[in-house]
C-alpha cells in the first residue's frame, strides 16, 4: 500500500473548522432571513387581500350580481370575507369561498365606508365609494423598527382599480 492511500478523509480539526465557519455565516446572515421572511409575510398577504378584492370584482361583473369583501375583527385577529348580494338584500358567501385572516404580527388599518366593505356593482364599479374612505393599510413593526418599507396601502378607486403602495412610515 502506498502512503498516499492510507491519508483519506478529513481530520477532526478539518471538520470543526467548516462547521465553524458555516456556523459563522449562518449567525451573521440570520437578521437579513428574517427581515426577508417578514418582508414576504407583509407582501404574501397584501397580495391575498388584492386577490380577493379584485375576485370580488370580477364575481360581479360575470355574475351580474353585487360583490364584496367585508372586514371585521373577531378573537383578536381581522378577517376578511367575499360576499354576494341574494335577491333578498343579504350577504352571503359563495361555495368554495372561505374567510381569512391576516396575521396578527400586521397592524390593519380599515378606512373603508358602510361597515368596512368594499361593494362592487354589476358593472365592476364601487357601489359604496367615498373618497375619503378608501384604503387598507397593513404594517409590519418589525420592518418600521428597521427602518425599511413597512407599510402597504391598497388604495380602492370608483371605477374598482386598485393601487398597492409600498411605503416607509415616518
């Protein structure tokens, strides 16, 4: 046998030290995975509130009957749930539609008018629009302690578009 075969493998020493070092890569990249990871939690919901907003519009408009996702606070957390209107002027959710919540590690803000409803007529439209009551405001505090874009607002229009807006609180 040759000298050369018997020196396989790695030392103990060798194997502390990548284990070390990993180790070290891992301890200083934790803040920015979990700065990331709230990050995509902020936008993964704001996304799903759009979603059902802009589903809510289109149920509408294919169906030719009025629509809406209603928020309410209930067990701490806020909801918010797509509703369509019946002959007899009640809201009732549709098959295969279910409430959700938003974390509650998100602050929610609801400026909307006639019980925190967005309505959209058959057409498309905004039945309850009020120019002053127009927004939805999510916050992450663990991004506004960092200083980074913490806050997006859904901004509803008359006509049913809606602007997301990405923003850094003061």
């Amino acid at each position: 046998m040759k000298l050369n075969q018997l020196k396989r493998g790695f030392t103990a020493i060798e194997a502390i030290l990548v284990i070390g070092i990993l180790g070290i890569f891992l301890l200083a990249s934790y803040p920015s995975i979990l700065n990331t990871l709230e990050t995509r939690n902020l936008e993964n919901t704001t996304r799903k509130v759009l979603g059902a907003l802009q589903t809510a519009r289109f149920r509408a408009i294919d169906t030719k009957i009025n629509h809406r996702v209603r928020f309410f606070q209930e067990e701490g957390l806020w909801w918010y749930v797509l509703e369509q209107e019946q002959p007899s002027h009640t809201w009732t959710t549709p098959p295969h539609f279910f409430r959700e919540s938003i974390p509650s590690s998100l602050v929610v803000t609801i400026n909307l008018p006639d019980n925190q409803c967005v309505e959209y007529s058959s057409i498309g439209i905004v039945d309850n629009f009020d120019s002053t009551q127009n927004t939805i405001t999510l916050q992450s505090l663990k991004l506004k302690s960092k200083k980074q874009p913490d806050l997006r607002i859904l901004q509803v229009y008359g006509g049913g578009s809606i602007r997301n807006i990405k923003e850094t609180s003061g």
